[in-house]
C-alpha cells in the first residue's frame, strides 16, 4: 500500500484543497488523463488526472468507499463539500493537467525502480549492508540499522564520519561503541528530530531504521523509506527462524547482546526489560534447553518453549543459535519451582536436557550464568547414573566445573591434560586396586566422604548392612595405608575421586595412561 503523501510530498504538488478519507491506496499501476474519449475505465489502483469537470462521470460510479485517486485541477469555485460527497481520494491542484501527468509519472517510475533493484538483491540473497548502502544512495541520506536492542547492525553516512559527529553529537556512542544508550533513544523519540522507523514482523520488532539526516514530518523519505524497510524485514526474516508469538524478538536481542558481553550495562539491561513490560526481580537463574538427538536444522524449538513457558511463568524464552535461553526470576536466593515429572516428560518428548544454574542477582553477569547452566548439561550428561532424569542443577556439577576449568589452566601451563598429577597418591592407590580386582572402592570412599563421613547414612545410601560397610571402610584404610579421621587428608580425598570420575565418565580416558598433549608447533611438524 502507498500512502496519499508520496504524491503530495515527493512529487512536490501545488494543492488548493484535498479530501483523503482513505490515506493509503494499493500500488499505483495505472495513471489516466479524465479528458479522453473514449472515457478511461474505473480502476481501484489507478490515479486520475483530469479537470474537475471532466471527472464527474468517473465520480458518479463510487457508490462506496474506493480507493482510487483522483488529481484534479480547473476547480473554481469548488467548495470543500463538494469534495466530500464523494467516498473516495481526491486532492486539488492549481497546475495544469499534463504537468501533473509527468509529475506522478515521474514518480510512478521511481517507485518501481526501487522495487526492481531492492528485489534484485534479495534474489541474490545479498547482505543487509547491500540493502543499506542502496537506502542511502537513493534517500541521498545516512541510514543506520540497528537490532531490536538498538545496537549497530550496519550503517552508511551520507557525509564525512568527523562532520556527521558533529552534526548529531548524540549519535557519538552509537558510531564509536556501537549502541544507542536508553536514555539517548528516549531522548529522541521525545524531540522527534531523528525519525526511528520500527521494521516489524508481526507483532515482534525485529530492527530499527535510524535516519538521522531527515525530519520526522519528511514524508516523502518516510514513503519511499517504506521499501527499505520492507526489503529490510523481507530479508532478516529469511535469515532467521520462524518464531513464536509467545515471546519477543526484542528478548531474543537481549539475550544475545548478554551472553555475547556486547557492551551493556546492569542499568542498561534493566531499563530494556523495562521497555518489554518484563517483570522485574531481585534474582534471576538462567535455564538452557538444548535437543540431545536430533538434527538441530530442523528442530521444534518453538512448540518446545510452548511447553516450557507453562513450567515455568513469568520466565522469559530465546532461541539462541541451535538452543533455547530462558531468563527465570526469583524473588529469593533459590532455584525456582516447577513440577519435575512434568518437565520430564516435556524433555523426553522432545528429546531434550536442561541446565539451570544457580540465582544470581546482576544481569550484567547473565552470561556467567548462561555458562554455567550450559556446564551443567555437558557435564550432566556424561556424568549423571544411567537413566538419570534430563534435568541438570549446577550446583550439583560445580566441583566438576571447577575441576573442568582446571584442565584448561593445566593444559596451559603442563601441556598436557594428565590430571592425576592433581590427585592424591592414596586415591590412584585406590583406583588402580579397583582396576586390578574389579571393586569399587573408590566410589564407596566418594559416597562416605560425600556423607560426613557418616557411617549409618553411607550403608543407606549404598543399600549396605553395617558391618558390611565396617569392612569395606576397613579394607579402604588398608589399601591406602592411612587412617580416615584426618579431615584435611578425607579432603584431598574427596576432590581426587571426583577428579577420577570425571577422568573416566566425562573425558572417557584411562586414569593410569599417561597422554600427553603436543604443543602446536609440534603438530604442525
């Protein structure tokens, strides 16, 4: 649809009066001169040029409200009212007939030339900075893009970058560090000197148009800008999934800019889930849902988030790359609550696993507990009993976390990742007697260590009588030489049986093979 401004601004008429009870007509494919004979037929998609006179059996059709436009001239003596008897478009100009053919010809033209070469590049899938650099050109203004967080995407300034800064001093942080600061855009939108144009896909905002160099009343720009933005949301909806109507692409920008750190402040984040009527909490955990067993190139992500947001309301869903990220807020320092059989059965459903890590108050951190919570599934799923429930808590994967960033800082400094260097010598006594008879004492030491070293809650745990676990703890004690009531040595103990495990279970090596990582160099050679 066109709007009636793109011929009263752009093609710069000289209008006496005008009645517009429909703003917006379809696009313009035919214009005709009223002063023909035989008399031109009546199109919904046409605009009629003509004398008043000449027009008033074209007139005399409309019964109804019709989109068709009608330009006349040789009005004398034409009252206002006269114009709304009729129910449709019409606009009066003191210029004379064949100057107004040309006028809106030439206009005709220039819309279908955008058309053709924004049409062009999305047949060759070209690149936002393509469609933008053609905005430009043809608005002869800069244009910025920016995502649904307002933060730069691409750009092209039509003057110098020193003489743009200096001509929009507010604009400085966008060029310099890449996104506009809320109280900057608030400040705009309140002025309305730089027009902000929304590029919508439904109900959702998936960018902004900045034109920094026009007026907000500059409707022929405004019009002609239309094509932009409709190429513009052509081409990033292509580019992205389809996404649900239940949650917002404004979030999903706000996720990526805090997992990616992209420059924005606690101040920043808050006053954007403000803008997105989010609310708003002391704490917050992160869940990530990742697809375990499928093609993640054809996954339900969205029907996923359908079943996730009725365990968890109030809460906040993205898709982010191939994996859903969810912002949970908590009013208190506590995980948050939902029915765990049903949760399960949604993730067996869907073939999926969970990482929820633990509260945390500044969202400026969120990405620390987007890792977190993401460890918590890696480390989960190797690490977890057979059949265990998909659903990986951080706080029981944290040691193991600890020991996994370890090997990173071992592998650095040691170049290689042989961790039973930090193992006590008891506990690889111990394993490699597990090995050598087929026992399991190592983790029985884990489970009794696990237990405060509380006998009663151990034999419970392990489904041994009493004096069946006397013996084992007796036969541990012997094989590793030393007595257990030390609690500094039960320590050491404790963290190199979740070392052993996480050897064997998440890195799936021989605990006893030494295997030595080659430096770069060295595998180049």
């Amino acid at each position: 649809m066109q709007k009636i401004s793109i011929l009263t601004e752009y093609a710069s008429l000289s209008l006496l009066d005008r009645h517009v009870p429909q703003p917006s007509f379809p696009d313009m494919e035919y214009i005709y001169i009223c002063d023909t004979t035989p008399a031109p037929a009546l199109r919904p998609s046409a605009v009629y040029v003509g004398s008043w006179q000449a027009a008033q059996p074209l007139l005399a059709q409309i019964t109804e409200n019709y989109p068709a436009l009608f330009l006349l001239t040789e009005a004398e003596g034409v009252s206002h009212a006269d114009l709304e008897r009729f129910s449709c478009n019409i606009l009066l100009s003191d210029q004379d007939i064949y100057t107004l053919y040309n006028i809106l010809n030439d206009t005709l033209m220039a819309w279908r030339h955008w058309s053709q070469h924004f049409a062009l590049l999305g047949l060759q899938k070209n690149s936002l900075q393509s469609l933008i650099e053609l905005g430009a050109s043809m608005l002869d203004t800069s244009v910025i893009l920016l995502n649904a967080g307002y933060s730069m995407i691409c750009y092209q300034l039509h003057h110098d970058r020193s003489e743009f800064l200096a001509s929009f001093p507010g604009l400085n942080s966008l060029l310099t560090r890449g996104f506009l600061s809320i109280q900057t855009i608030l400040q705009l939108k309140e002025e309305g000197n730089v027009p902000i144009l929304p590029i919508r896909q439904g109900a959702d905002t998936l960018a902004y148009l900045l034109l920094p160099e026009l007026q907000e009343g500059d409707y022929a720009a405004h019009t002609f800008g239309a094509l932009l933005t409709q190429a513009l949301r052509q081409h990033m909806a292509s580019q992205s999934q389809n996404h649900s109507g239940h949650y917002k692409i404004e979030f999903e920008q706000l996720i990526a800019d805090m997992i990616e750190m992209n420059t924005i402040s606690e101040e920043e984040i808050q006053n954007r889930l403000i803008l997105m009527d989010a609310s708003l909490k002391r704490f917050y955990c992160c869940l990530v849902v990742r697809l375990i067993s499928q093609d993640t190139s054809t996954l339900p992500l969205n029907q996923l988030i359908n079943g996730l947001e009725k365990q968890f309301p109030g809460s906040y869903f993205a898709i982010y790359q191939d994996h859903i990220a969810a912002l949970i807020p908590v009013s208190e320092r506590r995980l948050p609550d939902y029915n765990e059989e049903a949760l399960i059965a949604l993730l067996n459903r869907f073939h999926a696993a969970v990482g929820m890590s633990g509260p945390l108050m500044r969202l400026e951190q969120f990405r620390t507990l987007y890792l977190m919570a993401s460890s918590a599934i890696r480390l989960g799923s190797a690490l977890a009993a057979p059949g265990s429930n998909p659903i990986y808590l951080y706080n029981d994967y944290r040691i193991y976390h600890m020991i996994d960033m370890c090997r990173e800082g071992f592998i650095n400094r040691y170049h290689h990742d042989n961790l039973v260097y930090l193992c006590h010598p008891m506990a690889i006594s111990l394993h490699r007697y597990d090995q050598d008879h087929g026992t399991d004492f190592v983790d029985i030491l884990s489970t009794f260590l696990q237990s405060d070293s509380n006998l009663t809650k151990t034999a419970r745990k392990l489904n041994f009588h009493r004096n069946t676990m006397l013996y084992k703890l007796s036969k541990i004690e012997s094989i590793i030489g030393d007595s257990l009531e030390d609690s500094t040595l039960k320590q050491t103990l404790l963290l190199s049986c979740y070392t052993i495990r996480y050897i064997a279970l998440y890195l799936k090596e021989d605990v006893l093979k030494y295997n030595p990582i080659q430096k770069e160099t060295e595998e180049e050679v």
